[in-house]
C-alpha cells in the first residue's frame, strides 16, 4: 500500500476532499490543474499554502482534490484548506514529527482558516418576514 493520507476541508456547505500521497508535485482540482481554478481572482487564494511554504514541500506529494457543495467561493476556500491540512497530515504520518510542526507553525502564522474550519453557517429563516432577522413591515393603517 502505497503512502496515502486523506483530508477534508470546508467552508460553508462547500467540501473538499484532498488525498495526498508520494508523487512529483502535482496538483489537480476535479481532474484540472490548480492553475485552472475558477473564479480567476480567486485563483491566487488556493495557490497561498503553495507561496507559503514554498514549492520544495510540495515536490515529492501529489494532491487530488474533489469538490461539492456550496458556491464557487466557498469552494475555493474549501480547496485551500484542503491542501494545507493534507500536506500537515503527510508529513506527521510519513515524514517527521519536527517538519510537520515547522509546516503548521508557518501556517498558523500567516491564516488560521488554512487548518480550522469557519463554523459560521446560514441562519435558518424564521417565519413572520423574509429572510432570518428581517421582519414584514406593519402599517397601522
């Protein structure tokens, strides 16, 4: 059996599935390129644990990513988070404890989203108006 480590990232109700295993640096998101990401603003948020750690970490893993759910920005939020916590959880399995806490250190360091997942969620509407909060306008007329 081959080394493989398995993540999830999330954001919102977007998840995103990393497998990480020994390889040459590639990268695919649904069987695309990292390069091919959409929206292409935001494109330069999934390459961030990439420019973080620098591309030498990412040499010897291969990282496929499968998304679902959520929007098009929750996705590529989910997608980060992915790679990031994949990249943790090969190196504390198959490389050293002391590379994997340097790894972590420098990500924590620059975003905290990168491995912790945000728990805000959508409000549940409410009845007696529109959306959760917002209320029918009364007119005492």
């Amino acid at each position: 059996m081959s080394e493989v480590v398995q993540t999830f990232g999330r954001k919102k109700t977007a998840v995103a599935v990393a497998q990480c295993k020994k390889g040459r640096g590639l990268i695919r998101v649904n069987g695309q390129p990292l390069e091919l990401v959409e929206p292409e603003i935001l494109r330069f948020k999934v390459f961030e644990p990439i420019l973080v750690l620098g591309k030498d970490k990412f040499k010897q893993v291969d990282i496929r990513i499968r998304t679902n759910g959520g929007g098009r920005v929750a996705q590529v939020y989910a997608i980060r988070q992915a790679i990031a916590k994949s990249l943790v959880a090969y190196y504390q399995k198959y490389v050293d404890e002391q590379s994997k806490k340097e790894i972590k250190d420098i990500l924590m360091k620059y975003d905290r989203s990168l491995l912790v997942a945000d728990p805000r969620r959508r409000e549940p509407k409410k009845f007696g108006g529109r959306k959760a909060r917002a209320r029918f306008q009364k007119s005492y007329r």
